[in-house]
C-alpha cells in the first residue's frame, strides 16, 4: 500500500525528500510528485503548496493516480489553543473549516451548507499511532485536538481568541481541513501533525520566518517514527 504525505511548503517537506529512496518524480496538475521509498514504506510524497484549493487538488491526484491508502499531512501551524507553546505538536482529532461562513442563510460558522459532514475526524488508529510516537519523542509537548483550517494566516490576538472560543480549534493553519475533506469523500483515512510555528497573534509573521524550520524538523521526525512503526 502506497501512502500519501504533504506538507504545504518547501520547509515542510524538505527532509522527507532527502530521506526519501528509489526517488521517481511524476507531474501531473502543476506539482511535482515525489514516489519511492521512506522509512520502509512505499510512499508519494507532494508539495500542495498553501490553501486549501491546493490541498484538494493534490490530495485527490494522490488518490487517483497514485492509489494511496491512507494519506498523512504534516507541517506547521498557528497555535490557537492558549497552553500551546511553539514547537509543540498537534495531532488531530478532526479539522474543520473556519472560514466557511454561511450564517446568514442560518447555517452554523464552519457548516459546509446542505452536506451531512462539516467536521472531518481523522482515523483513530493513525491519531494513536501519531500519539504514542509523540510520547516518546515529545513527552508533555502535544496534544490531540481539532485543526482550523482556513484561507488566512492569522495573526491577531483577537481573532486567534475568537477561534478559540468559536471552534475550541488547537491549531490553524490552510490546508488540512480541505485534505480532511478530500479523504472523507474517498473512504480514506488521513491524519493532520503540526508542530507550532507561532501563536497566530502579532508576533505570528516574525514567529513563523523564525520557527518554521525548527518546527518543521519535529513534524518530519513524527513521519519517520510513525512510517518505521507502521
Ligand atoms: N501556519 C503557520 N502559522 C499560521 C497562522 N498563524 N495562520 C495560518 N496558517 C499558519
């Protein structure tokens, strides 16, 4: 079984590329695909780029022209839940779109309109086994919780604290929630792991340049324990 890994950004999935053995590149859509061997595991491995348009449409020519079986997105992300720290990981529990805004026709902030499903849960074992390799790696450092996803990056107290209190979201970030989606209409199980780059607030712009690398190392090394566990 071929499984799916994608990071937004070049950052994000830079390290799995240099692991990455038997390396075949695929074009298909404007991005590059990335087949071979990580970690024992058969594995496509792709840069969506950012947004969730981005994130959709990778993650489904992951699915139809690469048969994955389960996908995995990893990167970093804004933290929203206040006891997070930067550099702490978030596996999640499920995602949802926090920009999905269709209250005046009485839907409910973050409600997809006339479709069953608005909050995507992610596979329980791919989130146990994201769990138990965080608590050996990262103990005291992580936790499972729901992922905000949406076309902003945001970087206000205010707004971070309204997601909070709206979504009770642990993280934002741009893409998972639309992976989420793309999984959950292919049967397919996924999980979303990101390591905190900042706190979505006015320093979240100076915060990100800086700890995006850093971050970016704690997530590859989740994938790496993970793939060697599976
Ligand atoms: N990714 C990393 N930090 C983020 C933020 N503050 N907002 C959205 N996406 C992010």
């Amino acid at each position: 079984m071929t499984i799916g890994i994608i990071g937004a950004m070049n950052e994000e999935i830079a390290l799995l590329l240099e692991a990455l053995t038997d390396k075949h590149e695929v074009q298909a859509a404007g991005t590059t695909y990335y087949t071979g061997i990580l970690y024992g595991q058969n594995v496509v491995i792709c840069k969506s780029g950012v947004g969730k348009v981005n994130a959709a449409v990778t993650t489904q020519v992951m699915i139809d022209r690469f048969d994955v079986g389960k996908v995995l997105f990893t990167g970093v992300a804004g933290a929203v839940d206040p006891e997070l720290n930067i550099g702490d990981i978030v596996i999640s529990s499920a995602c949802l779109q926090h920009d999905m805004d269709v209250t005046p026709l009485g839907f409910k902030r973050g409600e997809i309109p006339y479709q069953e499903e608005s909050i995507f849960a992610a596979d329980p074992a791919l989130v146990q086994l994201a769990q138990t390799v965080c608590e050996s790696r990262f103990p005291g450092r992580y936790r499972t919780g729901i992922v905000l996803s949406g076309d902003q990056f945001i970087a206000s107290r205010d707004k971070v604290r309204e997601l909070h209190e709206t979504f009770q979201g642990a993280c934002t970030e741009m893409e998972g929630s639309a992976v989420a989606q793309t999984c959950a209409r292919n049967s397919l199980p996924f999980v979303v792991i990101r390591s905190m780059s900042d706190r979505a607030d006015g320093s979240a712009d100076m915060n990100f340049a800086e700890f995006t690398v850093m971050a970016s190392k704690h997530s590859h090394l989740i994938i790496q324990d993970m793939l060697q566990s599976m």
